[in-house]
C-alpha cells in the first residue's frame, strides 16, 4: 500500500480542483491511499479581496515571513508518505504566504524530511521566482522534488491582468463584460492535467521518480515563456526593493502601500510593453540562451 498525502491552500477552489484531477487515477487504484489536506490559517485571507488586504499581503509574501496557520491534525503528520503532493497559488511572485507559513512551521520538518514531493501550481502566469523559492524550502527541510506541474492563464499578458482582479475582487470565475476570456486555469487544462496522474501512478508503484518530470515536460507540465521569465525577472528586483522598504514603515505603512499599488499599474501598462517590444526586437539573436533557461526552469 502507498501513501500519498495532498497539500493544498486554495481560496477559489480552483487549485483543489486540479490536484483533485491529478490524483484521479491515484483515488482509482485499490494499492494508493490519498489523503487531501487543506493549510489554514489562524486569521484567514479574505476571498474575495478588498484592495487594502490584496497589497497588505504584499511585503510579507515577497519576503517570506510567516503568519500563524492552524496545526494539522497529527492523525496526518505522523504517517509516513510515499509521496507528498503540495499544491500552492503564487502571491506576488513568491509562495503564497500560507504555504510558505506552513514549510516554515515545524509539523513540516517531520513531514517533509527524505519524502519525494510534486509541486503542483496554480496561477496567473508568473511562477518561476515561487517556484526557485520552493526548491530552497524542500532542500532546507530535507525532502526531495521530483516533479513540478504549472497550470496557468493562458490569455495574454495583460487580458489576464484585467480578468484576475475582476476575479479576486468580486469572486466570481466569470467573463468579465460578457467579452473578456473566463479567469484563470481553463477547464480544458484541468481536466487534461489527469493524464499527470498516470505517470504519477506508474512512478509510485515502480518507487522510480528519476523519470516522471521528463514525462511531465513531454505533456507540457512546464511551459517556460521567456518574455515572462523576462518580465518576472525585472519585477522581482524591484518588488525586492519595495517590499524592504514597506516592512520597514509601521506608521505609514498604508500610504507606502498605495505608492506601491501606483508602482505596480505603471509596471504592469507601462514597463511590461516595454519588455515585450525588446523581447521581440531580440529574439532571433537569443535562441541559445532561451532554451538554456527554458531547460533549467522546467527541471527539479
Ligand atoms: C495576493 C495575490 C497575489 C497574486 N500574485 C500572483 C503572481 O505574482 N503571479 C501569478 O501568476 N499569480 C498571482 N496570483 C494568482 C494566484 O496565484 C492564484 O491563481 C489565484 O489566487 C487563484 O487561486 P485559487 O483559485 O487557488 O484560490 C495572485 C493572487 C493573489 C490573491
């Protein structure tokens, strides 16, 4: 008998949903025991979000600092896995601040230590700073990452802006105007990411994991677009600098949000144009070094 356990956090419930068809095949099979786990925390995030909440959570998700979330039940974190499955929502570029909290808590270190762990994201479409952040808690906890699936937005850039905070604001996974794309991971990708499962299935029972993240490539778990690799890497120097100097105001706090709330629709409609153009003016010179980040950000 294998023992998978499901970490999640999801406020939508979108990314329950996508782990609930990745496992899929695993819940078929009579020799798998799932467990699902939701991280929660002791002051819950408000879904839908109001602005000020929304760019509160800012310094905190960038720069990792934990809040308290609610003990799990140690009928779970006494077991030992075969594998771990940790489905996370990307805040700000980083871990959203509940997963984050929990790798830092210390049921995580008895949980995750010498436990192979697919990391399972659901976003927006920027990823990869979060995920280079992940590799660093597995490795500090001890465990060992042998997969990562993406599901993300696949509208374009700044339609996905426009339809994500009509989402998070109101709640609603709905077209925006009756015209603008559904928010989101697509319908079509969430249930497509079964097939997922199966090579998880075949790995658990082989006890081989030294494959399955060449076999998620191949179903295209891991889209790399360099553009927003391009984007992602700018904003997150910036967003360093912003998030040190916020953590550091007590007082003005609010007022030094609402600067970086100002920062962040210019990046967004003035500076990310801006980086596409380039991208394209570059882009036949660069094919080397493209696919040599593409290989890295795909791998474990
Ligand atoms: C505070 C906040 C910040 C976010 N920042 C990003 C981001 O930097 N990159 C990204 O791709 N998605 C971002 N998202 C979208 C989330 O990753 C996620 O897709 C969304 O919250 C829906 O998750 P859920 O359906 O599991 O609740 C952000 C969402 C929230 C609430």
């Amino acid at each position: 008998m294998k023992n998978v356990l499901v970490l999640y956090y999801t406020q939508s419930g979108q990314l329950e949903d996508i782990a609930k068809n990745i496992t899929h095949p695993l819940a078929e099979n009579k020799d798998i025991t799932l467990t699902f786990c939701e991280i929660k925390m002791k002051k819950a995030f408000p879904f839908p979000w109001d602005k000020e909440s929304f760019f509160d959570a800012f310094p905190e998700s960038f720069l990792e600092i934990p809040t308290e979330v609610i003990s799990i039940d140690t009928a779970i974190t006494e077991k030992k896995y075969d594998l771990i499955i940790l489905a996370y929502q990307v805040w700000f570029l980083s871990i959203s601040i509940p997963v984050n909290s929990f790798l830092k808590s210390y049921q995580a270190k008895s949980l995750f230590k010498d436990t192979p762990v697919i990391t399972v994201i659901g976003c927006r479409n920027m990823w990869i700073g979060a995920q280079e952040k992940m590799k660093k808690h597995l490795l500090n906890l001890k465990a060992n990452l042998v997969g990562n699936i993406v599901l993300f937005d696949r509208s374009p850039n700044l339609i996905s802006v426009i339809t994500i905070v009509k989402w998070m604001f109101s709640g609603e996974k709905k077209k925006y105007l009756g015209i603008f794309p559904k928010p989101g991971v697509s319908q079509k990708d969430i249930i497509h990411a079964q097939i997922f499962g199966f090579y998880i299935e075949q790995a658990l029972l082989q006890e081989s994991f030294e494959t399955l993240q060449d076999h998620f490539i191949k179903e295209k778990a891991v889209e790399v677009d360099d553009y927003l690799l391009k984007a992602e890497t700018k904003g997150a120097r910036i967003f360093n600098k912003w998030a040190r100097l916020i953590i550091t105001k007590k007082r003005s706090r609010k007022l030094w949000l609402k600067a970086f709330n100002v920062y962040l629709f210019l990046a967004i409609w003035i500076i990310s144009p801006i980086v596409y153009i380039l991208h394209l003016l570059t882009f036949l010179f660069t094919k080397n070094a493209r696919n040599k980040r593409k290989k890295y950000y795909q791998s474990v």
